[in-house]
C-alpha cells in the first residue's frame, strides 16, 4: 500500500490528531502552523506568572475508543476531576445541571407554575407537528417558553446570536436532552443524568491544556513525521483535480512541500482562497458561512482562589460575558499562591462593540460585573489582558445546510482532499472529536480509501457528535 507525503493544513488538535494518527500508520507527514506555536487555541501561553489556556478545556468523551487514548497519550499527566458547574440565574448561583431542589425556592410558586405550564406544553406540542427548523423552536417544542426565556434565549442571543435564526442543528449539538418530559424526570430525580448527557468528570493535563496538543506534536515527530511553525502557505500547487504541493514561506525562505494527500484544519474560508485564487464566485459562496470571533479576558487578582467551580455560565444579558472559568481550578500549580487568574470568554464580531472596545475597558467591565455577581473582592485587581480570535464559533444559520453543501460541492474539485475539525469542516466539534476525525482518517487511509470517500464518511460521523458539558 503505497505511503506518499501528506501535507496536513494547521497545527491545532484536529491538524495535529490526523497527523498523530498518519504518522503512526506509516505516512510521512509534515504539518504546516501559520503561528510560532503549535496548539491553536487548546495551546497554553505564560502571562504575569501564570500558565493559561484559551479559555476552558477538557478531555471528556463518549466516542468509543478515545478516552482510552487520552489516558495512553498523556499518562499520568492526566489530573482527574469530578466536574462541578454552576449557573447565575436571578441573583443565584444553583449547581448545574440543576435539580429541582434548588430551582424551586428559587423561582417561587407563581413562576415554577408558568414554568410547569409550559412544560405540560412543550411536551404536548412535540407530540405532533412539523420538526423544529431553528433553535427558538426546538427549545419551545421541548422545553416550553419558561425555560426557554430564562436560560436558552439569553445564551443563545449571547453566543452565537438572534435564536430564530439559528438552525435546530445547533441545540441538538448542544443540548442533547430528549425535552422537557426527560428533564422533568430528571429534575425529579426519577431518571438518572447519563455520559452521553453530562460529564461526571473529567481529565485535564497537568502543567495546562497546552501539554494535550504538546504532547502530539512529540509523538507525531517521534513517529517521523515533521512539524513546521510560523509558516504561510504561498500557494497549492494544482495538476487538474490533484494538489500536488503545498508552498509555504518560513523566515523568508520559501520551501515546496510535495503532497499525495492534503488534510486542511485551517478555517474552511482561508482553503478558498488558496485552493481558488481571485475566484470571486467561490468567495462569494464561501462568505456565505458565518464564523463568530471571540475576546477572552484575562483578570489577575490578589486572591489565592474565588471560586470550587470549573465553570460558570452567566445566561443573564446584565454580565458581559458568556462564563467564567479560574485557571487554578483545573490546576493549582498554574499560578502563585496568594494569586489567581480568571478568564471571561465573550462571542464578539469583528467591528463590533466588544472587538473594537479598548483592552482596558473590556478589562474593568469584566472585573465590574465579577464585583457585582459578588465573586471578586472590589480590592483584590491586580491588572489584566484581553486576546481576541478570529473564526471561533461556526454559524449554524437557519440556511447553512444548503450553503455548506455548496461550498464543499467547490472544494471538492481537489480530489486529494480531505477536511478536518470545527473550522475545517465547519462542524461544532471539541477536542475529543478532533481525536476521532484523525483517527477515522488515518485509518480509512491505511486501507487504501480515497479522499473523496474518507471526506464522505467524515460528513456521516460528524452528524453523530454532540457536546458533552
């Protein structure tokens, strides 16, 4: 079975996992990273004496095989933890995923009535009808309007935008319970939360996320594949339906890689325009899929710890951002004693107010709305930074189906491709499915798969994930 080169396109985890798993088959691989670091945004950077991550990450699956290799990548590395989330809602932090112990005395009679009204309706309506086409009515349909418009409305209207003019792809992803009579049972207690609902735990790598796709990078050498960091790619060298080498531009010298396969985890929009050049009509068809950027928020504060929580979600339009998360929760010897390190993460367009808003305002609102939320001592800031990402969370409008297709349909006409990850591929995926993408990839193509039938099958898979919290 022939082994020639494959070029792999980015080196976060979904580059990294497919070129992981080709060089363990035998394939001689060499990754291409426009950054100086490895990692993407699973990588861990050295600020005012801590080690932080982009935001909140962990390893947790329910795709049979992965969390086996997890635990073989990474060892004793690995810090285990029993997953404790909470939720801000109406002045309350309430443990998450909530119990109808403390949802109750929080919502008071006349409110938990409208909210089991609309429940005993949810679950009527989604006896009959139409399916849900977008976000606003899959959770109506299952959840009733009460749920709705405490939680799924603001979160969704904070993240990812206006909820009618998301697809009901997106809560399915996102929110795998089976509606509000499965909730209720659960909240009652009469049903038991399962893996495939909620993370009981979950590993984290000592030392900071960063170690996880570190840790690849050193396999994926050892195996004899090649890694390549601050590289732009110049041009894809095409003959007819086949890219045939990849030319990137390092420290000025430019280097032709050669290429039977090219696997691409950078931003779908980005393999446009090198795959087709000045094609307005392919950019046009390609501007079609929305990406939303991210700001994440640094606070460093004169506190050994604030919170027990991994993280904290904050679905209330009053707080600027989406959730919190503290560094040393994940581990402690990520930061000094007598000092902690909190990221905020808030969904941003370029542009608009939260991207364009000076670093130290974005700073001092984020540290005003932990003062307010009653987790930070008003004495305790210390300083701050902000980082902001483009292309962060894939846009699943109520219409992308039919303009993904299309762009795939233009890619396509590379017929050595094959496409990877949550910016790749344009799916809502996390870490543990990039395992399994480089897996299912590396395997198809020991076998002798083409391209074209391992990118089918990839399409099949990806339907199937869903996003474990």
């Amino acid at each position: 079975m022939s082994r020639g080169p494959v070029v792999v396109l980015g080196g976060g985890v979904a580059g990294l996992a497919s070129a992981y798993y080709l060089a363990r088959a035998g394939f001689p691989v060499t990754v291409v990273e426009r950054a100086p670091v490895l990692g993407g945004l699973c990588g861990s950077f050295q600020s005012n004496g801590f080690t932080l991550d982009h935001g909140p990450h962990k390893l947790y699956s329910v795709v049979p095989g992965i969390l086996d290799e997890i635990r073989a990548l990474l060892g004793d590395r690995l810090i285990e933890h029993k997953k404790k989330n909470r939720i801000r809602l109406l002045g309350r932090y309430l443990d998450y995923p909530l119990s109808l112990g403390n949802l109750l005395p929080l919502l008071g009679p006349v409110r938990a009535g409208r909210l089991g009204l609309g429940y005993a309706g949810a679950v009527a309506g989604g006896l009959m009808g139409a399916e849900p086409r977008t976000y606003e009515e899959y959770i109506l349909r299952r959840f009733g309007r009460g749920v709705y418009e405490l939680v799924f409305e603001p979160l969704a209207w904070k993240v990812w935008g206006d909820p009618r003019q998301l697809s009901a792809d997106l809560a399915r992803a996102r929110i795998p319970s089976g509606g509000a009579a499965e909730l209720i049972l659960r909240l009652l207690k009469l049903k038991e939360t399962t893996a495939d609902d909620d993370a009981p735990f979950f590993y984290y790598p000592r030392g900071g996320f960063g170690v996880f796709p570190d840790r690849l990078a050193e396999e994926i050498r050892a195996a004899g594949g090649r890694t390549v960091t601050g590289a732009t790619v110049k041009r894809l060298d095409r003959d007819g339906a086949r890219v045939t080498g990849v030319e990137i531009v390092r420290d000025g010298t430019i280097e032709r890689l050669p290429c039977e396969t090219l696997v691409s985890s950078i931003p779908i929009h980005s393999l446009g325009g090198l795959l087709f050049p000045g094609d307005a009509a392919v950019a046009a068809d390609i501007a079609r899929l929305r990406l939303r950027d991210l700001a994440l928020v640094y606070l460093f504060l004169g506190r050994d710890r604030l919170v027990d929580d991994h993280w904290i979600f904050f679905p209330e339009r009053q707080y600027p951002f989406n959730r919190m998360f503290e560094q040393k929760s994940m581990d402690p010897g990520l930061g000094p004693q007598g000092r902690t390190a909190i990221c905020c993460d808030l969904t941003c367009d370029e542009g608009d107010p939260v991207w364009s808003a000076p670093d130290d305002d974005l700073v001092q609102r984020c540290f005003d709305a932990l003062v307010a939320a009653g987790l930070a001592p008003a004495d305790s800031f210390e300083g701050g930074i902000v980082r902001r990402f483009r292309s962060f969370y894939p846009m699943y409008t109520v219409d992308y189906k039919e303009r993904l297709t299309a762009v795939y349909g233009r890619l396509k006409a590379a017929q050595n491709l094959v496409l990877t990850g949550r910016l790749g591929m344009f799916n809502y995926n996390n870490s543990d499915h990039c395992l399994d993408m480089g897996r299912f990839i590396a395997a198809d193509m020991a076998e002798g798969v083409p391209p074209p039938r391992i990118w089918a099958g990839l399409e099949e898979r990806v339907r199937t994930y869903r996003i474990i919290d």
